[in-house]
C-alpha cells in the first residue's frame, strides 16, 4: 500500500544553487532546508545543485532518507570566471532530464530559465523570490541578476515571493503580465530556548552593514538612547562595507565598551548571540520578511524598527515590537523606551505573535499552491 501510494506521488524537482549544506551562508539556504521535509513528505522529489569549489555534496538526510544531490556544475568562491548567479544557465544542457517531472522549483531565477519551454508539454514552473528589497537597494551584484527575476516572475506559473501581502499586491499591479503571485512568510525553526527576563536593556541587530541596513545610524541613536539610560549594551552581528564608518562612529563617541561588534558568525553562534539579549533594533530602509526579524521574535526579543516597506508588515506596533514614527534619532530613541517600558507585555505577545513562522504552516501554504497548479 505504502509503495503503491509513493509511486502515485507528483514528481517535483527542487533545484537550486547551493550544496544544501553550508553554501552560500544565509537565509535562503536556511529556508529550504527548513521546508524540504515537508516537501519531501508530499512529493517524489529529486534535488539538484551545485559543487563548491570541486567538492561535491554528500547526499543529504531528509526525514530518514538520504538524498542525492544531483550536480550540473560547480560554483566558486574565489577567482571566478563568471559571477556563479549565472551558473543556473548551465542547467540548459539536462533540460531533457526534466521532462519527468511534474513540476520544477527554484529559489534561484537563472535556474528556471531553460525551463520555461517545458510549459508546453505540461510542466509546471514554480519561482521563489526571496523579497523586493532588490528594487531600492540595487547593488550591482544584484542588478545583474534583476532582468533573470523578472523574466521569472513574468513566466512561472506561480511566484512566492517572501514579502508582505500588501506589498506583493501593489508589485504585481506594476507588470503588465505574470502569473499567480503569492505572498509567503520566512520559516523559522522552534529553539529550545527563549529570552526569559530582561535584567537590563541589551539590544542586537543582526545582519549586513551596509548604508541601505542603516548600522552606522543605528550607532548615532544608540549613543543618544545613552542619555535615558546609561547602562545599555548593544550587539552588533554581522558584515559588510560600511564597517569602517560603524568603527569610526564608536571610536569618536568612546563607545567601545558599549558597542559590542562580533562580525560574521555561523548561525548556531548567531542565535547565541540573540538568546544573550532583549531587544532587537534595525534601521533597514525595507525588508522583505526579515528572517533575522523573525528569529528575534521566536526567541522572544521584541523589535525597533523604521516604518518602512517589509517592516511596516512585519511589526505590528505593540505585538511583536515597536515601529519608530519617522527616521530620526529622537524617534528612534522614544521606540526604544516604549519597547523597554513594556518590555514584559511584548515579550509575551510576541512569542504568540511568532507562531505565524512556524516551518510546517509555510511549507503546507507552498504544498496547497503547487497542488491546486499540478492538479
């Protein structure tokens, strides 16, 4: 019965860019493993990727069931030829390999573009595009990829993107075609443990340092919160080009006892460093649904945050954190006090507020979509 029932399983391939291991380090590699055992469970799934440096994958343990990682080619972390992104384009060459699957899924736009001509023969495309922030902050690793997105959202049949309902809504009505877009949340897994009181006001962010992130502002408010209360900390996790201005800022305001910078951690470190505090703080100039956002708030840190695109859905004031008013430092540092004053309350409404996260929920909202398209 059970062989029977597998056999009459859709076949679905995932496929994407990475080693499903430890490459590239982020949260879209996080997102996939968080959801491939639900996957897995409903569909026959085949997975494809990539070597890293010639080192190829070991197959990958998934419910009890060891995988293989089925490689087309090999991406590099130094000395490359061409920017790997592109690397999904060498996927033309096994298109026929393809033709037995019911569906094709990828959270990489390069990967989906041989595909589309298996759409008239009845396969379905399914695209994964992990936010809109792309489209304010149009770095030039990512402007080269933006024409592959768009060609991606444009002819799948079903596009998740990793933002806000509202947002998702206003996007598609700027493109003339597309197919179904879908507005979906990041996972998150539980962890055993969550912040439990708050003995002193300990903020984090966690994330690159970069001008769009707005660290270095951080640094600005954070050095005027001092004056309302002289005994918090602040924890930054993370990497990026606008370190130096962030070093320069807590040298000249004598911070460095304050300040703490810990640089780029792998992720097991990086939810140490969370459980170690009480509050997180960004000034991201938009997000899609932060996943460091999210993992704050599952561990119990409420959130300060700018009302901007991502975060103005993300944050719902009084819930799971506190949105400042405007992009100045007084409103930013009223936030800080709000969060602080009601410190226990928020904690509270926001581990309630973080079981939106939850793995399974996202991966059944994924599965019902792609059912309700390979039906």
């Amino acid at each position: 019965m059970d062989e029977r029932r597998y056999k009459m399983k859709k076949k679905l391939a995932f496929v994407d860019l990475t080693n499903f291991k430890d490459w590239p380090m982020g949260g879209m590699l996080q997102y996939e493993l968080s959801i491939l055992p639900y996957l897995c469970d409903h569909y026959d799934i085949d997975i494809w990727g990539v070597s890293v440096d010639g080192i190829k994958p070991q197959p990958i343990l998934i419910n009890g069931k060891k995988y293989p990682v089925h490689v087309w080619t090999d991406v590099k972390t130094h000395k490359k030829l061409i920017p790997n992104f592109w690397r999904g384009l060498f996927l033309q060459k096994y298109v026929k390999k393809f033709k037995k699957y019911d569906g094709i899924y990828a959270h990489t736009a390069t990967c989906l573009m041989p595909f589309f001509k298996l759409q008239a023969h009845g396969t379905k495309i399914f695209y994964h595009q992990h936010g809109l922030i792309y489209l304010r902050d149009p770095i030039f690793k990512t402007k080269i990829q933006i024409p592959f997105m768009k060609k991606a959202q444009i002819k799948s049949d079903v596009t998740f993107i990793v933002s806000g309902p509202k947002l998702v809504k206003e996007y598609g009505q700027t493109l003339k075609k597309h197919g179904k877009f879908i507005s979906i949340d990041s996972p998150v897994n539980r962890f055993n443990k969550t912040v439990s009181s708050k003995l002193n006001n300990k903020f984090i962010y966690t994330g690159r340092i970069t001008d769009f992130k707005g660290v270095s502002f951080l640094v600005d408010v954070f050095n005027a919160y001092l004056k309302d209360d002289a005994t918090a900390e602040l924890t930054i996790v993370g990497d990026g080009d606008a370190l130096p201005e962030v070093k320069k800022k807590i040298s000249e305001y004598g911070l460095k006892n304050k300040v703490h910078l810990m640089g780029k951690m792998a992720h097991d470190r990086v939810i140490e460093e969370l459980l170690k505090n009480t509050i997180f703080i960004t000034a991201s100039e938009g997000e899609g649904v932060s996943v460091s956002v999210a993992e704050a708030n599952v561990l119990g840190l409420p959130v300060v945050c700018l009302n901007v695109n991502g975060l103005n859905e993300q944050i719902i004031d009084g819930k799971n954190g506190v949105k400042a008013k405007s992009k100045t430092i007084q409103s930013m540092c009223n936030a800080m006090i709000n969060v602080s004053n009601n410190w226990n309350e928020l904690h509270e409404s926001t581990l309630d507020f973080s079981k939106k996260y939850d793995s399974k929920l996202i991966a059944n909202k994924i599965i019902n979509n792609i059912d309700s398209e390979l039906a």
